[in-house]
C-alpha cells in the first residue's frame, strides 16, 4: 500500500513536469510568434497596407452622382493653386471628404498643364470632364490656406452647407485630422484609426494615381539602369532651396546652398559606390551634384520649374520632370528629404522608415513619419 502511494505520488510529479514543459513550449511559440508579426516593421507595413486597400477600395463601388471636384483651373500667373505637393496634400484630403459626404472625387487640373498627360488614375476613376457636369447646381470655393474652414470640419455637416450637386474646391490643407474629429464622420473613418498619416498618404495616393505611359516608360529606363548592377544601391535627396535664382518667385527660403555641402558629405560616407539621384529646386545645386558626383550622378532631362510660379521655360517638359523625380524618390534606397511636401509625399508612398532621412537646419537625421499616430 506504503509502496503504491508511492508510485502514485512520483508519476503525479512526472505528470506535474510534463504539464509543466509543455506550457513553456506552448507559451515560447506563442511569444514567438508575436515577435514575427510586429518586427520587423516592414511586414507591419504590408499587413496594414492590404487591409487600408480592401476597405478604401470599397469606397468606389458607392453609386453616387454628387461630386466634389479638385478643380485648378486657368491661366498660369492668374490662377494660383499651390505647388505641386500641396495640391497633392489637398487632393488627398478631397478624396477622404468625398467619401465621408457621399459624393464622388473628380480632379480638374489643367495649371499650369492637363494632369492626365502626366499622372492618371489607378484604381479608383477621378477622371471627370467640366463638359459632362454642365447643367448641375455647383459652386466654386476656394479655401487654400484656410484654417478656418480646415477648422470648421470638426463640426461642419458639409452637405447641408453646400447642397450643390457639384462642389468645386481649391484646397491645399490636410483634411484628416478635423474630419476624424467629426462626430458625424467618425464612423466613417474607422480604418485611419492607428495608421500614422504617412500610411493613409500612401493608400489613397496607390489608389489614385498611376504615372502616365509617357513618364512609366522614362521611369523603367531610369531603373533598369540601376538593376543592371545588384552591387550598386541608389541614393538620392530631394534638396529644396526655396527662394533662389532658378525660382526666384517662391517666396520662402528654407535651406543655403553653403548648407547642401553637408549633403555631398553624407553621400560621400555612406555609400561610395552607389547612383546618385538628387533633385532640387535650383539648379546650382544640380550642376553641383554632377560636378561632384560626375560618373556616378543620374539625371533627368527637363528644366526645373515651380508648379504654381512656371512663368518661363517649356513648362510642360519640366513637370514630366517633377513627376518622374517624385516617383525616382519612391524607389530610392536611401533617401534624404528636405522638409518640404514636395519630397515627403513620395517618402511616404515609398512606404518604410528604413533608409530615410530629413535634411533640416543644416543638419541630416533619422526620419520616421511612420511611427506618428494621430490617435
Ligand atoms: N523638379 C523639382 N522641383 C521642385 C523640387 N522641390 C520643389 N520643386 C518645385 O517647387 C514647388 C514647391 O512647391 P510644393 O511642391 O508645394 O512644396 P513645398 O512648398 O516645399 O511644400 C514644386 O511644386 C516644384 O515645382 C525638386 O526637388 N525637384
Ligand atoms: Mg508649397
């Protein structure tokens, strides 16, 4: 019996060491396999990416027949409609009102030329003619550089303010923030919720826009160039200057041209080998890059022209330039931006924290606008 109670006890003991080690197994798998999906962020990214589309993709499908339109239009020198990433800033933002306010997104744009010889739509179809809306109730509103109407989106029921069929808007502010904040809209907007502005840039851009055949085609030389040698990787900057003789109507000014060298010097460290891309704002700094660079310096053909002062050179040629340069950037391998929309855009829809940086106050650091949440 003694025996017995023994024997009992000394399996109960291996049972209890059994139990014990497969709860450790179980419990390290489990561990492990949280590690792997939140690290690294890259396979973060991609998650979040597939489910944004699957939701925002939906958006099309609604059969609405009210719209609002980005609309820049007329003369170049009489109408103003921003530069060309704050007419993208407030693209986007049109594109997340329309969907909220039940109207479709149309973009018109034909300052200082016609959008579509240069970028077309992707998934989601803006293409809409003035012609084809002819005849609707509409009205025109321009609010760039409204903080008060951007403010007002908290609150605003849209529709009951504007009862127009068609609302036509000049707009160049970030729309998402106030929107979200809107009890009205909120539900509406649950998919930003925990994405960092940089990923819900990145979505509706994809969904937007795609780059013409025109400039895909000069933009696949440009890269098969690149793939030709795997050992060498492309490193590029987007250097804004601001006011300076190549655009001399801009009116801010907000890196020297003493202040690039830090950027030459960077290169210069990091990657000996590599292509350099830079595009820029001046071309003082782009003959720089070739001088220094000489070999090892890609560039592309076009004159570099602000969007919204083009008042001389063959405009059309340099914004096939722009664009092309924003969607080289996308593709970069390192990339330093100026703190200027115009290269941020393309750092957010290249889509990874990894390899890039933010040239300000003469200095170049680390830039991560993947990591700010909103909420
Ligand atoms: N090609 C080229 N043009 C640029 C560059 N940076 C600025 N520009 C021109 O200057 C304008 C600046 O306006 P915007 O894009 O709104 O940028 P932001 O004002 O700096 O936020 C752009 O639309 C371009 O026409 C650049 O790196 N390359
Ligand atoms: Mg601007």
């Amino acid at each position: 019996m003694k025996f017995e109670i023994l024997h009992l006890k000394r399996r109960l003991k291996y049972l209890c060491l059994v139990l014990a080690l497969c709860v450790a197994v179980i419990f390290s798998i489990l561990l492990l396999a949280r590690r792997t999906n939140s690290s690294p962020d890259k396979y973060k990214f991609i998650r979040l990416e597939t489910n944004a589309l699957s939701t925002l993709s939906e958006w099309r499908n609604h059969s609405v027949d009210r719209y609002i339109i980005y609309s820049c239009n007329g003369r170049i020198g009489k109408v103003h409609c921003s530069g060309w990433g704050n007419r993208l800033i407030g693209i986007v933002a049109l594109y997340i009102l329309a969907n909220v306010t039940d109207r479709k997104l149309g973009i018109i744009m034909d300052n200082p030329c016609n959008l579509t010889d240069f970028l077309v739509p992707n998934i989601y179809n803006w293409s809409v003619s003035a012609e084809s809306l002819a005849g609707r109730s509409s009205i025109f509103i321009d609010v760039r550089n409204n903080h008060g109407f951007t403010n007002s989106l908290k609150k605003l029921n849209f529709n009951a303010e504007f009862p127009q069929d068609v609302v036509y808007i000049a707009s160049n502010q970030d729309y998402h923030f106030p929107l979200f904040k809107n009890k009205l809209y909120r539900n509406r907007l649950h998919w930003i919720t925990g994405r960092s502005t940089a990923l819900i840039y990145k979505h509706i851009l994809e969904i937007l826009f795609k780059p013409h055949h025109n400039i895909q085609r000069q933009l696949d030389v440009f890269l098969a160039k690149i793939k030709k040698d795997p050992d060498r990787t492309l490193t590029c900057a987007q250097i804004r200057l601001g006011k300076n003789p190549t655009i001399p109507w801009d009116n801010r000014a907000l890196n020297t041209l003493e202040s690039v060298r830090m950027i030459w010097r960077f290169f210069r460290q990091r990657r000996p080998t590599s292509w350099i891309f830079v595009t820029t704002d001046s071309q003082e700094v782009r003959d720089e890059a070739k001088s220094m660079f000489s070999m090892n310096v890609l560039d592309t053909e076009g004159e570099i022209i602000h969007m919204d002062k083009a008042y001389r050179g063959d405009i059309c040629r340099g914004m096939t330039k722009l664009i092309l340069d924003q969607w080289i950037l996308i593709n970069c391998d390192t990339l330093v931006i100026s703190a200027s929309s115009f290269g941020r855009i393309p750092a957010f829809i290249r889509g990874t924290p990894f390899g890039l940086y933010l040239f300000a106050n003469s200095s170049i650091t680390p830039w991560n606008p993947f990591r700010y949440f909103i909420h």
